[in-house]
C-alpha cells in the first residue's frame, strides 16, 4: 500500500491529507485504519512519532455523521499538551469534512468548555479529570459516543488514571468501537482490553527495537557540576535549529531553562508549575521557531509533537529505560533525521547501563575515553547499597571513566 487512496477514504479526508502533506500512510497506519474503519476494537503498541494520532483520527473522521449535533467520538489523553495536540490534528485533518472539535482538559476555565458542548461538538478529546468533572456537572453527553480511543494508555497508568478511565468507560454505550494505542503493554493495560473490549485485534509496530534508525544517539561522561559546561559545548559544536532538553526535576528545569537563557537566549521552559497559559505560551513560541530550545521535564515532555525537532539533550539520565526512548523520540519523528545527547553522570551510570541493554541500536560515545566505559560489567558488579557511604570495589573502579578530558569524536 503506497498511497492513503487506496485506504477508501471520504474525498474530504483525502483533501485534508493533501493539504498538511501527508503522502503515504506509516505503518501503524497502514495496519490499523482497516481495521478501524470495519468497526473492530483495536489494541496497538507504537512508540511517539510513528503517526498513530492520524491512525485513529481518519477511520472516526470517516465514519461520524456530521449532521448530527451529538458528541460521537471520545479520545482520552493524559496530558494538557497531547489533549491540545490531538484536537489540533483533528482539525487540520478534517478540515473541509465539517467535523467540529473540541479540546477539554485543566488549567483554563471551564466556562470556555460549557461554550464549546453548547454548540455541539462531533469529537471531544480530553484528559480524565477534566471529563469526569463534566460528568459530574451533566455538562457532558456521552450517550451518542460510538468511538473511543486511549491514547498514550500506559502514561495515563503510571499518572493514576485508571480508575477514572473505567469510570468514563461506564458513561459510553456499551454498544461503541474501543481503541487502545499505547508504547508499552503492562500487564493492566492488558487486563483493561480485556474488561473492556471485544475481541481487539492486536497490532505491533517495532515492539522489539524501541529505538529509530533515522537517529543518531550519542552519550559522554561527565560529571554532575561539568554537565553545563558540556552542554555549552554541544549547542555551540552541533548549532541545531531546534533543540529539547529533557531534565529530571522541575526545580533542575527552571534553573537550567534560566541559565541558558542568560547564555543562548531563545529559551523556554515547560514543567508542572506552569499554569496552563505559561505552557501554552512556551509551545507557541517553541513551534513558531521564536524559541529554538525547549527545557522539559518528562511528565510535560510526554506531550510534546513538534514537527520535525533537530536535537534532544538528556541532561539527566532517566531512572525508567522506557522514558529514554520516549525523549529521544521527540527528534527523527515520522521519518525524519535528528541527533540525541546523553550526559551521564559517575551516579547514573547504572541506569544507562539498563538503557543501552534494551536497544539493538549503538548509542556512540561522544569521546573516545567514553567508550572505555563498560556498563553492562559496571551493573553486573555494581554493590549493594546499604545504611552508611557506600563503597567501590577495585572491579568497580576498573570501569570509573576519566571526566576530566574533552576530546570530541566527530
């Protein structure tokens, strides 16, 4: 299949793929907007920047009446950003079909949602406490929902939602289409498909290698109180057009998005002590090009779908494998090229030892030195820590790396 045509979809669709650019379909694509359109639950696993927001988003924008006033569709999201980011998709997709969209999640007023239901909305796409409130309120119809996605499911898992998305559950017909589009599988996302869905069909999208071949990934040794300096030095080597910065702490964000700042200038900053409108105004400016390097943590990360980003920089070294492979998705998206950096610390190298464990794809080393570094050894003999300083043994110290030179390798 090269071309969304032979997809059958509405010529209005097909106008709106044509208008945002979009050429041939990616694969989860290609694997489930069958299925979607024949009415079958779907349960997927697809890494960020794969294109499954227009997997789900082209079936519902094909088979929703746009003549009637009723809420039909029901995507939930667990983030402000991606609940935004959806909705925009929505609409640059369904543009000339009619369909009306609406976005509801915290942080703004609630009388700009009851505004937006009062004029009747074909799709609501929404994070879960925001909706529940709604429901509560009898603000919010669900009786006509024929079509329900979870999108990012194993996010809205480890953020607590659960409960609230069974609770939403119990508020559609039973008689609806159920999609479940997450990048991992834990075991109660499994246990949600089968309480709620009927016979799904699973899809799979590189479950084994959550890693992107259009990416090239770096890392460098350094220590905690260099780690500045070194970033300094990529930005100014590698001068990317856009970059984001993932950090593992709000306060570590805030003091890092200002000291750039001082340094770079374009800066902005993205992290949960932001009202909404910070946020959105950091986003706006970030996507406009008036910003060209973001600072986020991974909880407002995980949102995040920028076109096309140059470079990602982990400044921290995330404690979850997982979470790494999410960040540096935020560059080589749908396609595209990108660089990642990671700067690991004597106290992270554990974690990136789980890191590079799990992907098939070399992570290179920056420096030469940096590659002197084993970690599959350097966890394998790693101590166990117990009450008082912790002690290194002299196979540890084998592995220590030298942080102080400063040779590049490309």
């Amino acid at each position: 299949m090269s071309k969304f045509q032979e997809l059958a979809l509405d010529p209005r669709i097909l106008r709106g793929l044509d208008a945002v650019g979009y050429v041939a379909p990616f694969p989860i694509q290609e694997k489930a907007i069958g299925p979607l359109m024949r009415g079958i639950d779907v349960v997927a696993q697809a890494k960020s920047g794969t294109g499954k927001t227009a997997a789900y988003a082209l079936p519902l924008l094909q088979r929703i009446s746009v003549q009637s006033r009723s809420v039909q569709g029901l995507i939930l999201a667990p983030t402000r950003e991606l609940a935004a980011q959806i909705a925009e998709e929505f609409k640059r997709l369904g543009r000339f079909t009619g369909a009306k969209v609406t976005a509801i999640y915290g942080g703004h007023s609630i009388n700009t949602d009851f505004q937006a239901l009062s004029h009747g909305v074909h799709v609501v796409v929404g994070t879960p406490g925001r909706l529940i409130d709604h429901l509560r309120r009898n603000t919010l119809d669900l009786d006509s929902v024929r079509y329900v996605v979870l999108d990012e499911a194993d996010t809205m898992l480890d953020m607590g939602f659960i409960e609230d998305v069974e609770l939403i559950l119990k508020h559609c017909p039973k008689e609806r289409q159920l999609s479940l589009f997450s990048a991992t599988m834990p075991e109660p996302i499994i246990q949600l498909s089968n309480k709620y869905m009927n016979h799904p069909q699973t899809i799979l999208v590189d479950l084994d290698e959550p890693s992107v071949d259009t990416l090239d990934q770096y890392y460098t040794i350094v220590e905690d109180d260099e780690k500045f300096a070194v970033l300094s030095e990529i930005l100014n080597k590698q001068k990317p057009d856009s970059t984001i910065i993932f950090c593992a702490t709000r306060n570590g964000t805030r003091r890092l998005s200002r000291e750039l700042e001082r340094r770079f200038e374009r800066v902005v900053a993205l992290h949960g002590d932001l009202s909404q409108h910070q946020r959105d105004h950091s986003m706006d400016l970030f996507r406009s090009g008036h910003a060209d390097m973001l600072v986020a943590t991974d909880v407002a990360g995980r949102g995040i779908d920028i076109r096309q980003v140059d470079c990602v920089i982990n400044y921290n070294v995330p404690k979850h494998p997982l979470l790494y492979f999410h960040r540096v998705g935020r560059t080589a998206r749908a396609g595209g090229s990108g660089q990642s950096f990671t700067l690991v610390s004597r106290r992270e190298l554990r974690d990136f030892g789980r890191i590079q464990n799990l992907t098939k794809v070399r992570i290179k080393p920056l420096k030469p030195q940096d590659e002197s570094v084993h970690f599959t050894a350097f966890q394998q003999h790693d101590t166990v820590r117990t009450e008082g300083p912790r002690r290194t043994t002299s196979r540890q110290r084998r592995f220590q790396p030298n942080f102080r030179k400063r040779r590049w390798s490309h």
